[in-house]
C-alpha cells in the first residue's frame, strides 16, 4: 500500500508551484478570491517577500501542496501531512473541499502570526529522551518539544530566550546538533493555547465530511476522527513518528510525496 505525504511550513520558497498555476487556473482564481491577493505571484516572485511570514507562508504552502496533490496520480491508501500538511490531506481525502481548507488555512495563519516572541530549534544526533531530559535538567518552565520527526530528530520551541538556552545545553550532549529554525512564534507547545481557543471556533463554521481515504494524524498518530484535532495541532507537538509507526502497521510500504523530500526522508530514519 501506499501513502501519500503533504509538507507544512518551512518549504516554502520562491518559484515553487510555477508550472502549476496556468494547468490549475479554476484553482488559481479562487485562491486568488479568498486570500486577496495574487498566489501566483507570492509564489513565483515574492517582489514583497512575504513567504518568511507565517501569515503569507501557510496559504502559499497549503495551496502549492494542494495543486501537486492533483498533479499526481491517484491510488494512494492513506493520506498524511505534517502540521500545515494535514489540510492537503483532508482536501485530498474529500474531508474539506479546497476553499474551505483555505480559508481554514488563512485563518490559523493568521492566528498562529499573532503568538510572538517565540522560537523554534531542530535537534539532530539525539533520541527524544535525552531532549526531554536536558529540558528538565536546564530547570526551563518555557521549552517544549513541538515535533517528534525521527527517531533522533525532533525540534523544540518555547519561549524565545529560553529556546536558546536549551540549544546550548542540548548541543553538549554527544552527536547532538542544533540548528535554529526562522519563526517567530513557539508553534505546537501550550504557549499556543490561546490561538487553539479561537481556532477552535473558526472551525464550528466548517463542515467536515467522511474521509474517502484514511488520513493519519499528527496530533495522536493515529487516523483522523474529527476537526478539534486541527485545534489541538497548534499546541500539541507533531507526532510524525506515531503516524509513520501507525502508517506502516496498517500495511504500508511505500510513501510518496509533494513539494520535496523531507517526509519521505524521515521515514526511513524511523526504525
């Protein structure tokens, strides 16, 4: 069987999608209706660079994630998507119809761009247990992992200034390497609550239909059972490991993937 993956924030860059929204312009259109601006243009050629600010990066993402999605071909068992990612996979799932999911998308955008102060840092080298444990020595209250990617890969997030303390302590660990990540917001720990709160409304306007193909989450790893799972996705880590895990129980041999490599990547770092 075979999964297909969708990407989230962080691949965004300028020229993606180009040879995509001519074949799509129905699509294009719309994007173009319900964000109020250009997509094509944010994408190809960014002349504001926009796309290193969350509030623009989401929907470009989202929307360039979306017209691959239908450039492949079709057949795959299960859908799954880091973070951002799962929209694609509910729109390619039949769970939401593209224009809910991006006016979903703009909105959390927006939400998530309002949380400031904040910082993010990949950690490679080490398992999650060795960063959970200098978390804890460091004493730091405001430091959380936000993403389980591999088996020794995860990133932390948290308060802006104790983020950087912890990427020291992190980084004197053997084999450990810490790199920070360009955001200004401590996405998927409890510093987010506020914004999980009124998403959490937004999505009580929006119908979700059954999934015509299984879609995995990343908030439990397990298949999606419903919209509080996109609220709970902004303050509760992404659990890719759990999700490839439950993938590959369920008898899945083969992932592909849109806009890159990284999941895929990560897959086969995932004993």
């Amino acid at each position: 069987m075979r999964c297909l993956l969708f990407p989230g924030q962080g691949v965004q860059r300028k020229g993606m999608g180009a040879e995509l929204f001519a074949r799509f312009p129905d699509a294009t259109a719309l994007a173009d209706e319900v964000l109020g601006y250009s997509i094509e243009e944010l994408c190809v050629r960014d002349p504001q660079r926009r796309l290193r600010d969350t509030r623009y990066a989401q929907p470009a993402v989202f929307f360039v994630n979306a017209l691959m999605g239908l450039a492949v071909e079709t057949g795959h068992d299960f859908y799954a998507g880091h973070s951002l990612g799962e929209y694609n996979a509910l729109v390619a799932a039949g769970v939401l119809d593209l224009e809910a999911a991006l006016r979903l998308v703009r909105r959390r955008a927006e939400l998530m761009s309002e949380i400031t102060g904040g910082g993010m840092s990949a950690v490679q080298g080490v398992p999650v247990a060795f960063v959970r444990r200098a978390l804890i020595e460091t004493g730091l209250t405001g430091v959380f992992v936000a993403n389980l990617n591999a088996d020794t890969q995860t990133t932390i997030a948290g308060d802006r200034t104790e983020v950087a303390v912890a990427a020291k302590a992190i980084a004197a660990l053997p084999g450990a390497r810490v790199v920070p990540i360009n955001v200004s917001g401590p996405f998927h720990t409890p510093l987010m609550a506020p914004a999980e709160a009124r998403f959490r409304e937004v999505l009580a306007g929006f119908e979700f239909r059954p999934a015509r193909v299984p879609v995995v989450s990343g908030v439990t790893g397990e298949v999606f059972d419903g919209p509080d799972l996109l609220a709970r996705q902004l303050s509760s880590p992404v659990e890719w490991v759990r999700a490839v895990t439950t993938l590959r129980a369920a008898g899945v041999t083969a992932f592909d993937e849109v806009n890159g490599t990284t999941l895929g990547s990560l897959a086969g770092k995932i004993a």
